[in-house]
C-alpha cells in the first residue's frame, strides 16, 4: 500500500481533478456499454438478418454449375441482383483483402443460426464498409456484402458524442475543482507571509461556506498577531527610547568626575556603551528589517565593506572571495548579518576571523569562522530564540538578540544559516542566500 499511497496525488486540486476524472470515465464507459448493448447491437443483428435472407435467396433453388461448365462462383455470381454483393473463391478472396479483414465471433453466431449451419464473418473498415461471409452451404467460398453509406464518416456519431462529451466533462471539472481550491491557494500564500513577519490585507471571503469561514478565522487571526506585533514593538520602542534620557544623563555626569576617579569613569563609559548596544539590537529586532525594495547586489562588495569597517579592530581577518553573481537581497539587512557574525566572533574568538564567500550553482552564501570554544552542538538549535545565549562556553556578553534578528532577516530572503563547531575549534557560522 505504500506505493500506492506514492504515486496517488497529495493536492485537494489534484484529488478532486482525480476524483472527478475516474467518475466521468466510469460513466463513459457505462454510456458506452449502453449504446452498444441497446442501439448499435440491435442494428448489427437487423443487418446481419437481413443479409442471412439474401444469401439464402442464392442458394434457395440450388446451384446450376454443370451447364455451361459454370463454375459455383460463376452461378452465384449470375445470380446476383446488381445490389453490389460478389462471390468469391478461396484464392479470389485473399486477392481481394480478406485477409486483413476482422472476424467477429457474435455475428458468426447469429449467422450460423440464421443460416442453419457454421457460418464466419468478417467485417473490413476502410473506405467502403464491407461485410464477408462463409456461408455452410458453401465453405469454400466467400460472399462480400458492401454496405455504402455505413462508414460516411471518419468518427461515427457515437464516438463523436462521447469524446466531445468527455472533453467538456473533464473541462467543466477542472474548472470546478480550480474554483474551490483557490481559496485555499491564496490562504497558504498568506499563511507564508504572516509566518516571514509580513501581514497581508484580509483575504476576501470567497469559496463553500467551510472555506469562507477558515479564511475569516485566518483574517481575525493575522489582525490580532499584526496588532500583538506593533503593541510590543511600540512598548520595546518606548522603552528604548526612555531608557537612553539617563543613560546620557550619567555619561555627561561622568565626564564631570574628578581624575581620580579615572578609573571608575571608563567602567562606567564602557557599561554605557554596551547598554546603547543592547538598546540598538532591541530596535533591530522590533523593525524587523521591513525594508521592502530589493536590488541586485554583490555579496563580494558587501563583505569588503565589513572588513573595511573593522580593520581598526585588535584581530586578524583574513578574506577568502569566490567568484559570485548578483542577487537580490536588502543591502543594509546583510550588511547587519556580517556585522553581528564579525561582532561575535570577535567577542568569543580569540582574536583571527575569517570571512568567505561561496557559490554552488543554485545559491549564493557566505561563511564567518572565528578561533574561539564553541558552542555544545545541542545548544546550537536554541540560539536562533531571542534572549538566548551559549553561556557555558562563550560568556554571557550582550542581549541574547544578535542570531535571532540574523534568523530573522535570513528567513524574510527565503535562505538558510547554518552552525558548525569547526574541528580546529571555534564557530563556523553560514549563510544561503537563493539566486531569486
């Protein structure tokens, strides 16, 4: 049954096109069985009757085949009225095509009892429609019944009827089943967005009754999360904003503190520092990375760009560029990913980045490596989650935010990251990027 279940199709649209085909096809075949059986047979039986009387008519008074030294072909032939109907021998008959005739076993057998014996008959289809029997008066010789006007036309009336029939069935099906399944088509369309952090405008209520409620659940649902959305991105905004007023306050108040607190000043400079950082990432994180236009751009240009910028860094970074094309891709967003990788790996590492870019045929990405201890390979799945850290093995240095707002901005792109521990040690962070 497994291969059964593989190659049946998994689609509403597809099951519902099948369905609808296997009914349309039984009932062509039922329609067939019943013209057949009920009007084509019938007919056949009335001709085959009607030519049974005219082949007993040859033989009703005998065959005169000694005078004149006529042979039995040559007497019935005489006797023929000029309606078309012709006799032939064994060696006549092959001559003139009974071979590539087709024998018919029912019609054989109605001939049989109209003629009182074993008869055989074969029909020949091709520009004429022709009838050829062996009566049992006579088995050596082959009487050809032309029937003119039979085979006027190439299709008969019946097949005709049956393939336009069928034709407009499976049309009007198809139809039928594309109509119900494109509510749900755009429903999963919608689903992918709200699920990238995108929420589209209601959807309109079309479709059975079912449909039209799923589709208003999902309208009520994607309103409610996009509303959920702003409040807490207006609640983290609000915080961030208010939480920088003190934080200027005591960076001015320290700037007024005295030598000799020198080195209390720095601490308190450096913690102010990284909590601006902190509330930057907040802010990175709440926007989404919404920026909607999209250009072609150089992941290879990108990456020079990052390593220019932190040249000043104390480290070293090395560069590894594979020739790439032009994609797609919100600049600023990836810039932010190489920026965050090149951040942590820094901050973990022990001083040596590396940055690479790649190209496989389908996708284009790029790789971030750093020297540092890792990450326990079952934590590597929990730090795309906000506000997680690999704190065993890295420290618990900043929000926690970082990966997930780089998952984030991966997924609106439709790529893919990748963690690895390297076997040198340290992390090995990589990111795809699709082609289009």
């Amino acid at each position: 049954m497994k291969w059964l279940k593989k190659i049946l199709p998994r689609s509403s649209f597809s099951q519902t096109v099948m369905l609808i085909g296997c009914l349309l096809l039984i009932n062509q075949l039922v329609s067939y069985l019943s013209v057949a059986t009920y009007f084509i047979q019938p007919t056949y039986q009335q001709i085959n009757q009607l030519i049974a009387r005219q082949v007993k008519l040859l033989f009703v008074d005998g065959v005169d085949v000694g005078r004149e030294h006529l042979t039995m072909v040559d007497a019935l032939n005489a006797k023929v009225r000029g309606d078309g109907m012709k006799i032939y021998n064994q060696k006549q008959a092959r001559a003139a095509g009974i071979e590539q005739t087709t024998y018919y076993g029912f019609l054989s057998s109605q001939m049989s009892e109209h003629l009182g014996g074993k008869a055989e008959v074969r029909i020949a289809q091709g520009d004429d429609f022709e009838i050829w029997i062996r009566p049992p008066q006579a088995p050596s010789i082959w009487i050809k019944v032309p029937l003119t006007g039979f085979n006027e036309y190439d299709l008969s009336p019946l097949t005709l009827y049956l393939m336009v029939i069928g034709a407009l069935s499976v049309a009007g099906g198809w139809w039928f089943a594309r109509q119900q399944n494109r509510p749900l088509k755009r429903l999963q369309k919608a689903a992918i967005l709200v699920s990238m952090g995108d929420y589209p405008k209601p959807l309109p209520l079309n479709g059975s009754t079912e449909i039209v409620e799923v589709t208003n659940a999902f309208n009520q649902m994607s309103h409610s999360m996009k509303q959920l959305e702003q409040d807490r991105a207006l609640l983290m905004a609000g915080i961030s904003h208010d939480l920088r007023t003190p934080l200027t306050r005591i960076r001015l108040a320290s700037e007024m503190m005295v030598e000799e607190d020198e080195y209390l000043k720095d601490g308190i400079v450096h913690d102010i520092e990284d909590m601006d950082a902190i509330i930057n990432q907040f802010i990175a994180y709440i926007r989404q990375d919404q920026e909607s236009t999209r250009e072609q751009e150089q992941i290879n240009y990108l990456i020079q760009d990052v390593v220019q910028a932190e040249s000043n860094r104390e480290g070293k970074i090395e560069v590894e560029l594979a020739t790439c094309p032009d994609i797609p891709m919100q600049g600023i967003a990836i810039k932010r990913i190489l920026s965050n990788l090149v951040e942590n790996a820094f901050r973990y590492g022990q001083g040596w980045v590396k940055l690479s870019s790649h190209f496989d045929g389908k996708r284009v990405g790029f790789s971030v490596e750093d020297n540092g201890p890792g990450i326990p390979e079952d934590q590597i799945p929990e730090l795309f989650q906000p506000f997680t850290q690999g704190d065993i093995a890295r420290g618990s240095v900043g929000s926690g935010l970082g990966l997930a707002i780089i998952k984030r901005i991966v997924d609106r792109h439709q790529g893919e990251v990748i963690l690895t521990n390297r076997a040198e040690g340290g992390l090995h962070a990589q990111v795809w990027l699709p082609l289009s």
